[in-house]
C-alpha cells in the first residue's frame, strides 16, 4: 500500500492523503505447491478482483462468529455470490474459550448437513479463533478442503492468518490438537480493523513488537518511532506495520514451514504467555495480551542469561506498555512458579521434559535454549511479584 | 515370505513346510521423503530387527483396544523397550461404534497427562479402527507425531493400514473427519491373523478379493484357485495375498497420495459399503462384510453400465460368499432405495450432490463414474430384495 516507507524512516503522515482503496499489496508465503498470496490493502473485501481464481466449487462456507459476522459476512457473502452457486455460513459463539471439539464440530455438522462436498471452500472471516478453527476444519473435513484466511483484527492479520497453523486448544494445553495446512490465500482488509475494539487492537500490537526482537532491529525502531500513529490507527502506519509483520512471517515461514528449527522463533514470549492463558484460564486475558507480557518475560530470561541489556529489557516493557499491554505477569497462586512451570512443561516447544525458551539479543538474532528451573523460577518471581 | 507363488500359479501347499519365520517380506510406499516400508512376515512382533531404526523419542506410546491389547502388547512393549526410555500404554474399547471424537479424545488426554512432547512415536495396535483412530491422533497431536501401524487383522495389514489415510467418523457420515497423513513404518506380523475371529477374517478377505477386479484379474484368479487354502489360513496363501495386496494398493497410491484420481478406485463396492453400514448403524455389519456385499452391488451396476458380463457377476458373487461375507444387501427401510441414494450423497467421492462409482470391467480396469439415481436405485433394489 505504501513502498515509501522503511524500517527506520520518517513517519508515515504524509502519505495519509494518498488513495486509501488503492491496489492490494502482494506478500508471498514461498512453499513450493503450496505457495499462496497474502493480500494486504483497504477495502479489500468488497473489491472483485481480491476474489477472482480461487478454487471452483458448487459451495463455499464462511465460517465467522458472533461479533463479526453481523459486520461483514454479508458484504463478503456478496463477494462470493458471483463465484459460487451456493454460498452457506456457520457463525459460531465468539471467544477463545470456544476454541474447542464441540464449537468445531459444529463446522462439521454443518457441512454434513449441507452436503458439502470435498470441493467446498471455507472461508474463516474472524479473529485468530476463527482462522485457527476453520484451517483445522478444512484440514479434516474428509481429510481436507481448500480454504481461505480473511483475518478481521490486527492479531490475525500479521500473524495467525499466515503460514498455516491451525488448531484448537484441549483442556490440558493450548493448540495441542491441529494441523500444519496452509490457506490457499490471505485476506486483508485493513477497513475491518476500524471496528476492532481498543483492547484487542493493542494484541495484535503485540504481535507486530514480536517481529522486531526477533528479526529486524530496524523495525522495532520504526514500532518505537511510530507508535502513537499504530495507537492512533493511522491507515499508512497500519498498512505498513502489516506488510512488514507479513513479510517477516513469510520469510521465516517460507523457511522452515513445520517447525523443525527457525520458525519456533515466532514464539517469543508465547511460552510464558501460554503458561498465563492457561493458568488463569483461557480467555480471561486476550492472547495478545499475555504474549505481551510474556515478551517482557522472555527478554528478562534473556538478560539474565546475558544475552540482552537491561536497559533493552527496559525498553522492551515501555514499549510493550505503550501499546496498551500488561507487562507484570499474573500470580497462578501460593505455588506461583512452580505453577508456570508445570503448564509450561506442556508446551509443545518442551522435549523430554525439558523446557525451551525462545531468547533474543539485541542485534534481533532469536534461539531456542532449554533454561534450569530455577533460573525460569527466578525471572517468574520478579516479573510476577 | 514366499517368492515362489505368483497370480494363477499353483497352490502353495508344497510351501507350507518353510521355515516359517523367515526375513520380513518388505514393500514400499514410494511417496519421495515421506517413503516407507511395509515389512510382512510371521512372528515380526516379537523379532528384534523389525524395530530398529525408527525415529528417536524419549515416548513410545502403544495404543490398542480391549481386544487386542491382552494378546499383543506385552510382546510390542517388550520390543519397544531397548528403544524407548518409556513405552506406555492407551487401551480403548473395541469396534467401529467407538471410532469417535471421545475415544479419539482418550488418546490426546493419555498423552497430555503423560506430558508426551512432538518427538513421542505411537504405535496403532489392532485393526483398522485403531489404525485410522492412531493414525489421526498422531496427525493432530501438537499438529503431527510419527506413528507406526501394527495392524493385527486381515483388513488392516492388506488395506487400512497401508497408505495414510486416516479418519473418526461422525454422526452424518463414516470417516469424514480425518487426514492423509503416512506412517513412518508398517508393520503386519503374519501370526497375529492366527487369534483373528472368524468374521473378521473373512471381512478381511473382501479387501483382498477387491484387488483382482480393479487392478490384476491374474490376482483374481489366483484368488479363487487359492480360495479354499485362504479360508484355512494356509500360511503361505496368506502371506501371498498379503505381499500382493500390499503390491497393488503401494502402486496405487504412490501415483495418487491424496486421492485426486486413480486412487479412488480402492473404493471399489465402499460407495455401497459405506450406505450399508451408516443406514444399519455402524458396528452392525463390519467394513469388510458391507464391501464384499457392496462389491457385488458395484459388479452389478457395473454389468448394468455394460462393462461386465453377467457371468462376471455371478462369479464375483460366488467368490464372496465362498469368503464368507453376504451377498445380499440388507433393506433400509420402506423407501429403500431413496434410503440408500441419501446416505451416498454424502459419500467423499461425491462431487456437486452427483454421487459417483468405481465401475469395473473383466481385464482389471476400474474407472470413477457419475450415475443416474434410477439406474441405481434399479441395483440396489435388484440386489436387497
């Protein structure tokens, strides 16, 4: 949407009064066959051209849930009408705590009731609830279907939208049950993000920090330099924290699709922040916002096995806070680390026993390193406490 | 086991007399790096060779039915013992009525519970319901574990076993929640037909008799001359028509992995099958039972279409009541055949509600065919009453 502007380099307010409904920007996850397009650009989902030449079916299903839905399954049942003879949509209750068997079934259900067939395309029109359950309906509904990502909140857009994990959660763990299959497109429409709520915003803010320590000093510089304009939605700032979130999530991805070394990078500060989301229960804080706290944690894990400053530990929490996130962990009862640990354990990062942390420098080089528990236990207390 | 038996050669009395735990017999499924063995043989369960050399895990998890597990294993664990630091055990409740979401949720809560990471290897011990249920597990489990099939029936070691195809079924339709996702290894220890019941000797037996007609009439004709020493478990016949099966359904499926061709002629009677056995209720009659019955429903539409002759027909129908399996297809109901077209509609093969059947014809060709419903509700009818 905005080639002008570049990781470190001026804010982008001058190119507010350019063409909001310009041509979609193009990112390309690169995975061979599997290769798909992600479409980044306002106005997106009532522009014809974002739907042409996706696989033909007699039905396709958009899958969304309560809030969304009423705002724009009737605008992309619209899009579709041209392209399919049947258009059917499940909408299903909204929140994590419905990222469960019997809300996924509920796709199923539906499908079979409707005879679909193993053509049907599914569309996941939602937040990442929604993108992560309907991919894992479409990997399995008669051992897959084809389906398209059309992310609505910040979160999705720049990162659960892209490169294919899908899963629902299973009472004992978060994202154990699902799959590695891949959209065959991304769809977003930068427009849906003005009706996402403050505190949702600000998770997918998360996010879109995530890549900068990670990856690309020069990009968390340019989230540092423009973050009143990313609070402030500002279409050109927006537009380019996506595309620069994409395009890094795609080179990582394009790399390593399965998770066998590079990609668990992407994980900074979900460990920690897993281990939040479970122990307080999942939904009472967005998944955003304990992957924020969970990257404050990370960098303090990191600077106690001296890999990053204090100061950029610092640094990391002002900013972390800035986008309207918690930075102080939440106290899972009198056996507060020992609790972390046991749900951490679970994570599927952990091999035999032994937890694995993503940690980063300065430099935005990130490993993965299995930590003692006592060290873990310590940066628990003091992020905690 | 035996090299010397070949389509329509002599019977293999003269062989019985061999060494009988002889080196495994080994297939293998060419699908590029997802490539794997099928080791057939007696007594490979308990032979030291047969598991070396599979992928390191600090877990070896065995999952198998109340049935299976007394009988096998303690031999597989004892096996697995030099391999694996820890080797546990999932025991389900038996048969094709508990290949649901519950049951298959036993597994994932066992390895959740056991804290078992992405390296954890499971082990299908059983049939086909175990295999298909063991194989989707390892599918989803924290998005794919490996698994190994040690399938302990007839149909599973020539059949369900072998190929990837894993599945539950649900409510509206059999196998319709699921994944094509490959074993590392399969593995058919001739000597656990030994404890197999009658029944599901025979249901094993369908799928055997199905090669000949879609792919080898020379199979076909052994089949029938080796029938009698088939039906006494004749090692040797066993281990022939275990080695071919597992020939043809390997050739079959590395030209086509994900059944978007050729593949779907292994369905051959399953359309029918598949009707049968949701419309009497699943567990009613075995798989095997309603594919010897659907194939002689699809030899008879086959002969409706013009491809066979009636003799053809009769012979098939002959073969599959000397294997002990029915003929006769049951009546669902008053509105039978309408009955049975609604089931089908659901079918996987069905495309756009056109319900579509492998039709065969005498020199071993099978082809995917749309067919108006009044051609086969004449069928249907011309086979249950």
């Amino acid at each position: 949407m905005d080639a002008t502007l570049s990781p470190g380099g001026a804010a982008g307010d001058a190119a507010v009064a350019r063409v909001p409904h310009g041509p979609a920007h193009v990112v390309t996850i690169d995975l061979g066959q599997r290769s798909y397009p992600i479409l980044i650009g306002a106005g997106l989902l009532r522009e014809p051209a974002t739907w042409a030449g996706l696989p033909r079916a007699s039905t396709a299903v958009i899958v969304s849930n309560t809030t969304v839905a009423p705002l724009y399954a009737a605008a992309l049942h619209a899009a579709l009408a041209p392209h399919y003879p049947r258009v059917l949509e499940v909408v299903l209750p909204d929140g994590e705590a419905h990222k469960d068997w019997p809300t996924l079934n509920r796709i199923f259900d539906a499908l079979l009731e409707q005879a679909c067939d193993r053509k049907t395309v599914l569309l996941a029109l939602g937040g990442g609830v929604i993108g992560d359950m309907t991919g894992f309906a479409a990997a399995c509904y008669m051992r897959g279907v084809p389906f398209v990502q059309v992310p609505t909140t910040l979160l999705a857009q720049v990162d659960s939208s892209v490169g294919g994990k899908t899963a629902i959660n299973h009472p004992l763990g978060k994202n154990m049950i699902g799959a590695f299959y891949q959209p065959v497109r991304v769809v977003c429409d930068l427009d849906t993000l003005a009706t996402l709520p403050a505190r949702e915003y600000s998770a997918g803010l998360a996010e879109v920090i995530k890549y900068g320590p990670i990856f690309d000093p020069a990009f968390l510089d340019w989230i540092e330099a423009h973050l009143g304009a990313l609070m402030a939605r500002d279409p050109v700032a927006v537009a380019y924290a996506v595309r620069r979130s994409c395009e890094i999530k795609a080179a990582v991805v394009g790399e390593d699709e399965r998770e066998s070394g590079l990609r668990a990078i992407l994980n900074f500060g979900h460990t920690f922040g897993h281990a939040i989301e479970a122990g307080l229960g999942y939904g009472a804080w967005l998944h955003g916002e304990a992957v924020g706290c969970g990257m404050v944690m990370a960098a303090t894990l990191s600077q106690r096995l001296g890999r990053v400053s204090q100061a950029y530990v610092e640094r990391l929490t002002r900013l972390t806070a800035a986008a309207g996130l918690p930075t102080r962990a939440p106290v899972l009862g009198p056996d507060n680390a020992a609790r972390y640990l046991a749900l951490m354990r679970v994570d599927k990062k952990a091999e035999g026993g032994a937890i694995r942390f993503v940690v980063v420098d300065e430099q935005g080089h990130a490993a993965l390193q299995a930590v003692p528990d006592a060290v873990v236990a310590e940066v628990i207390e003091a992020c905690s406490r």
